[in-house]
C-alpha cells in the first residue's frame, strides 16, 4: 500500500470545510499527509484542523483573492516548506435564496449575469488563481500533484427532468452556471497538465455525481435512476479517489479525468 501513502507530503485543500472538502481533508490525513484546511470562515478552519489533530493546519483563504493566495502560501510553506497536493475544491453550485423566484430566475433566459459572474470567479477563476499561486510552489520543488474538482456535469449538460416535483412541475432549472464552470475545469486541467507536463506536476481533474445530502425523497428517486448503481452518492465515497490522484498509485496519470458518478455519464 506504499503507493499510496502520503506521509511526509503536504495537501492544501479548498473549500475545505464544506461537504465534500472535510471528507478529503480526511482522507488525505488519514493516508499520511499534513493537511492544510483552507476556506473562508476561520472557526470552521480551525475546528476541522484540530478535530484531524495537531500537525495539520487550518488557513482564512478566500481563492478569488491573489493577496490572500499569497498570504496562505506564505503560512504554508513558513510550517512545512513545501506544498505536495494541492486539490481545487471550492466553488459555489448556486442557489435561489426565495424558492418562489427560484423557477423565474434559474430559467436561461432569466438568468442573472452576475450570478453567471459570482460562479465563475470562484469556479475558474479561483481555481486558476490557486494553480498559479500554490503550483508555482511545485514547479519550484520540482514535484506536485493538483487535484481540480469538476463534476458529472462538467461532462454532460444537467438533466432538467430530474428537478421536477412529484406533480410533474419543473420548480426551477439547474443553472447554466454551474454545468459551464464545471466544464471549465476540465480544459483548464488539460492545458495545465501539458504546461507543466515537463516540471513534473501531475494535474487531474475528479469528476464526482450527486451526494445524498437531505434532498426530497422525489429528487434523490429521480438522481438514482439516473445512475447505473441506483442510487446517489454519499460524502465519503470519493475519499479513495482523492488519495489515489494525490499519491504516487497514479504517478503516469495526468490531463485525465476520473469520473466517479455511479456510472450517470456512461450511458
Ligand atoms: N455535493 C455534490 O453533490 C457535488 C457533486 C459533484 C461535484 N461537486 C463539487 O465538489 C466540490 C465541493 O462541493 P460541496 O458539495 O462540498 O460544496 P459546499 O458548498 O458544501 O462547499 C464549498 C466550500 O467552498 C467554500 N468556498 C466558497 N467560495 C470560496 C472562496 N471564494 N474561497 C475559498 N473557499 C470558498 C465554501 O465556504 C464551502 O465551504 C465543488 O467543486 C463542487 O462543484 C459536488
């Protein structure tokens, strides 16, 4: 099991502290690596570092800001000296705060552009900017692995039968968005895995389906039957994926795309 373990490497995880960032904060730690738990609210940081324990380390970053990338590279390599794993987590799948508009505005020809705006910084350009800040630090140390999260509709475009109720009523549209930045993820993974093919940074994206999250039992009946496996994700499902994209166990990969989706885009 050597080849993936992680012990002695540093991984920097994004948006740590939500649902599906606290299971690859796990799963990094819990194959040997020193974990940074980066997101934005510093309480949330601080209490997922000390709960993975002592020699992991919770960092405020917020990835659409260039001075704050800096200043968590700077704490970074200050504790450890380098950074090994870096995986680019953090995005916003956008939501309608009044479920009454919800139907209204999720709708393309609605679609607010600064909501199109607020996705896009996160989701691309957050993930561009981190590449650049924390992979530089590889390229410097001459090895690195970057994980860039995409999704199953980064690959197919959102089935928008499955957001509707059991009357048959669509109450709103999966949004143009999220599906666009997500694809987005899977070109800028290719062309940084060719830019820096050669400084030995591996860059792959991992391409997770729906996690069961307290959805309406409808939705998550609609989401099963689209999937081979029958049924939708849970959190921890995509902890051994995570480990073998950071470890050496996939030392030849990279430009790829690991789906993990229940088998949704196989069909
Ligand atoms: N949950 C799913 O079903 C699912 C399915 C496929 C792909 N994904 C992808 O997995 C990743 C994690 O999803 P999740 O469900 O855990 O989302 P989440 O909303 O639970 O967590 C996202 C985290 O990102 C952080 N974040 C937002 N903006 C940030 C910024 N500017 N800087 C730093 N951190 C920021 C948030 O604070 C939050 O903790 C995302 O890339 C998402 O697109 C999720």
């Amino acid at each position: 099991m050597d080849l993936f373990s992680l012990k002695g490497k540093v991984a920097v995880v994004t948006g740590a502290c939500g649902l599906l960032g606290v299971q690859h904060c796990h799963a990094l730690a819990e194959a040997g690596a020193q974990v940074v738990v980066a997101d934005l609210n510093e309480a949330a940081c601080n209490n997922l570092a000390a709960a993975l324990g002592p020699q992991h380390l919770a960092v405020v970053m917020d990835v659409t800001s260039p001075a704050s990338l800096e200043n968590a590279k700077n704490s970074i390599l200050e504790r450890y000296g380098r950074i090994d794993v870096l995986v680019n987590n953090a995005a916003i799948n956008d939501m309608f705060e009044n479920p009454l508009l919800a139907k209204e505005q999720s709708m393309f020809e609605n679609y607010p552009l600064e909501q199109w705006n607020r996705s896009w910084n996160v989701n691309v350009s957050g993930m561009f900017l981190c590449s650049q800040v924390m992979g530089t630090a590889m390229v410097q140390q001459g090895s690195g692995s970057i994980i860039n999260i995409s999704s199953t509709y980064g690959v197919v475009a959102p089935d928008q039968s499955i957001y509707r109720n059991a009357a048959g009523e669509q109450t709103f549209y999966k949004s143009p968005a999220y599906p666009v930045t997500k694809a987005a993820v899977l070109g800028f993974t290719r062309y940084l895995a060719a830019y820096w093919g050669n400084k030995n940074v591996r860059v792959n994206a991992l391409s997770p389906g729906g996690v069961e999250n307290s959805q309406d039992d409808h939705f998550i009946q609609n989401y099963a039957a689209k999937t081979l496996l029958g049924k939708m994700a849970s959190a921890a499902d995509y902890k051994g994926a995570v480990v073998f994209l950071a470890s050496n166990a996939s030392a030849y990969m990279t430009g790829a795309n690991l789906v993990v989706d229940g088998g949704w885009t196989a069909i």
